[in-house]
C-alpha cells in the first residue's frame, strides 16, 4: 500500500523584465499560496523598486489572472508581474496606419 503525502510547499518562479534588465526568482511557498504571496515572497521589489505589487498586473506563464491575491498556485507555475504599457497597442496601430497612408499619398 502507497501512503498519501502531502504537500507543504512548492516550488514557483517569479518573473519581472524590462527592457535593459530581465529577473526570474525562484521561490518555495506554501501549499496553498496565491500569486501574489509568490511575488511579495520573492523579495522582487528590492531589485524592481517600481513595481507597486498592489497595483501591478500577474499573469501565470503569460495568460493575465484576474485576482492575484485569490489564484492558488501549482508547484512549478511562474508567476509573471507585468509593467504598464506605455503607449496603447491600438493607437499604435492607428499612428502607423496614417503613416502609411500618407506615404501612399505622396507617391
């Protein structure tokens, strides 16, 4: 007979990167640990002061997650913090849209 263990902690990654700099912890947590437990674990901020953990967006191995501080990790997950965008994707589309408009224009 195979006696059940259980699990009281596991293992994640914790992951953060800028353009110039990228970062991925490894982190042991205990069973039952949110997204956001693995990132104020992870002692990321001390390398990222910019990141506001209260405000930043997670995801888990790029897929957003909706309640940081509710989804349960699986040992092995890499929690992903992401930055704010800087410009809207669709503006920037509209920008290079005109750009090429004009271009065709002038032609």
């Amino acid at each position: 007979m195979v006696e059940a263990t259980s699990v009281t902690e596991i293992h994640v990654e914790v992951a953060y990167a800028r353009p110039d700099r990228q970062a991925i912890i490894p982190v042991t947590v205990p069973a039952g640990a949110t997204v956001y437990d693995a990132a104020i674990a992870s002692g990321i901020v001390g390398q990222f002061p910019e990141i506001d953990l209260e405000t930043a967006k997670m995801g888990l191995f790029g897929k957003m997650v909706a309640k940081p501080r509710e989804q349960v990790l699986q040992g092995g997950d890499r929690v992903e913090i992401y930055r704010p965008l800087i410009v809207d994707p669709k503006e920037v589309r509209k920008r290079r849209a005109e750009k090429a408009r004009l271009a065709k224009e002038s032609d």
